[in-house]
C-alpha cells in the first residue's frame, strides 16, 4: 500500500512530495506492471483475493492532488483513496507548523464531490490533523468520531478508512475506529505492529517521497529483504516526523 502527500512542482522545506511528472511515471510504471490500481474498499472487499490489486492512497487532502495527480489518474480510468481533514477543507494548511511561509491549500468541497463521481473513496484523516496519542480518550473519540461524520454528512458517501494524523497508531487509536464505525485503520509502516483479535485492521503503508526512484516503488509492493529495506527507510522518515509533533506541540 502507497501513501502520497503532495503531488505539484512547488517547493516545499519538506521531502513529502513528488513532483507531477515523477508521479506519472510511477503510475504508467505500476499499470504496465499489471497492478489494478483500486480503492481501499475495493482492495480488501471486492479483490482480496487478488494479489496484483493495490491502493494508491493520499493523505491530508491537499489541491495539488486535484490539479495534478486526479488528471494522471483519470487518463488510466483508475481510482485513488483520499484522507481528508474535515475541518480544513477549502482552507490552507495552517496546522503545519513546519512550513514557515509557504502554506498549501486544501481540497474545497466541490473539488471532492468531482473526485467522489470519478469513483474515489473518501477516508478521514481526524478533524484537525492532531497527534492522537497526546490526547485524552474524549479527544480522540471526538478526532475520530466527528471527522466521520462531518464528512459522510456533507458528501453523502461512506467513510470506512481512518488514517491516523502522523501514522501513528496504537491499540486505543484502533478500538475507538472500531467503535465509530470505520473498517480499518491507516498508519504507516513500523517494526512495531498491532495484531489484535480487534475486528479491525490496522493497514500498514509505505509512503513515497521526492527521493523515490521507481526501482525504490517495486521494494515498496515486493515482499522479503526488498520490503525491509523500505521499511527501514520509513522507520527513519517516523522517527524524523517526531520532531514535527513536538514543534506542533509546543506551539
Ligand atoms: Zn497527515
């Protein structure tokens, strides 16, 4: 499973993004590959049993993805999964504290309805984008619980996917979705994993950055040593987005 952030040419102090054409490179690669590129309902409800089915997934609902990635995918007829913050949207990334003067602007909510008709799915990403572990249990519940409802009231579709902000999860993060509802729970990949006799899954993802090669995706979706290498490198981006949290944090 793929996680992008952003997908556009501006610069940014951060690594998170890929520029248009890298994105539509490693699209036309994996097609070519034979991956059916699908949703995350479609992916564990509809083609579980297929091995070439993946899910390209975005967090934080950012309008590059409408202006660059939404094209690229179109041209192939292939969905993506969307996580979106409910509070943010239309508005700009104001809850990053790692961007100095360059802000992004969210998704609006026409731009979302368009990517909904087009055959994405829609997941939460909480409702402020806050680092859930420092919360209390009430916060938490509301973080998840609200973000669902907010965005399956205003869009009239089924939020079933959570992304925890951040990517981190812990067993309390996974019964609270499973409580409000969601089917499975998105962070990114660790050493550290949360087997649970839960019904719900934790969905462990691999995110693609500006360094990314196309030989770095094929580790990504592979499996043994090639896949712990990816891994690895994404232990070490987690451990990095440590110091984003404190900066959030102390603010
Ligand atoms: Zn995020």
């Amino acid at each position: 499973m793929l996680v992008y952030h952003k997908v556009d040419n501006k610069f940014e102090l951060g690594l998170t993004r890929v520029t248009p054409s890298q994105f539509n490179r490693q699209i036309y690669h994996l097609i070519s590959h034979g991956y059916k590129l699908v949703t995350l309902t479609d992916l564990f409800f509809r083609c579980s049993d297929d091995p070439s089915a993946i899910a390209i997934t975005f967090d934080d609902g950012y309008e590059d993805i409408f202006d660059y990635a939404f094209p690229i995918l179109q041209k192939y007829n292939v969905p993506a999964t969307i996580f979106l913050i409910s509070s943010y949207i239309g508005k700009l990334n104001e809850w990053d504290a790692n961007l100095g003067w360059i802000h992004f602007k969210h998704l609006d909510k026409e731009e979302i309805s368009e990517l909904i008709q087009a055959g994405w799915e829609i997941g939460s990403h909480g409702v402020n984008h806050k680092y859930l572990k420092g919360l209390s249990k009430r916060e938490i519940e509301n973080e998840i619980g609200e973000s669902k409802k907010c965005l399956e009231n205003q869009f009239n579709t089924k939020v079933s996917f959570f992304a925890s902000p951040f990517g981190k999860i812990n067993l309390n993060i996974l019964e609270i979705a499973l409580n409000k509802g969601y089917k499975g729970v998105c962070g990114f990949y660790s050493f550290k994993r949360y087997r649970t006799t839960l019904q719900i899954f934790e969905i462990p993802r691999l995110a693609v950055y500006f360094t990314d090669s196309i030989k770095s995706i094929d580790r990504k979706l592979s499996t043994g040593l090639r896949l712990k290498i990816e891994i690895f490198k994404q232990s070490i981006t987690n451990f990095c987005s440590n110091a984003t949290i404190l900066v959030n944090s102390l603010r």
